[in-house]
C-alpha cells in the first residue's frame, strides 16, 4: 500500500523567501484542522482550482513520493 504525506511550506510573508516552518501531514483533513481551513478548500487550490487565500497565500503545499 503506498503511503504518501502531504508536506506544507509555510512561510514568512507572500514573496515566500523565508521559511517560517515545515510540516508534514498524512490527509489534507489533519491539515486542514491545523491551519483552520476547509479541506475542499485546501485541495482545490492545490489542483489549481481556486487562488490562495488567507494563510494559504503563505503556503506551499507538496505531495510526497513514497520511495519503496
């Protein structure tokens, strides 16, 4: 069974030069409840659906390849 995780960047400001912190999450729902947004929200904007909004525009968000 593959097991990936979701990795989200979360950075100082807008022009994401610095990084603020890394955290890894297994669903986009645990991530959601840590940055209180919809996960519907989170997963449309990571397939490029919707702009960034709120903390999201601090964010980069990346699925990780598991290596087996």
């Amino acid at each position: 069974m593959k097991r990936s995780a979701w990795v989200l960047y979360l950075f100082e400001d807008k022009d994401k030069n610095e990084i603020f912190k890394i955290m890894e999450f297994k669903t986009i729902k645990e991530l959601s409840y840590v940055i209180d947004t919809e996960p519907s929200i989170i997963s449309n904007w990571y397939h490029g659906l919707i702009n960034p909004r709120g903390i999201l525009k601090n964010c980069v968000l990346v699925q990780s390849i598991p290596v087996d």
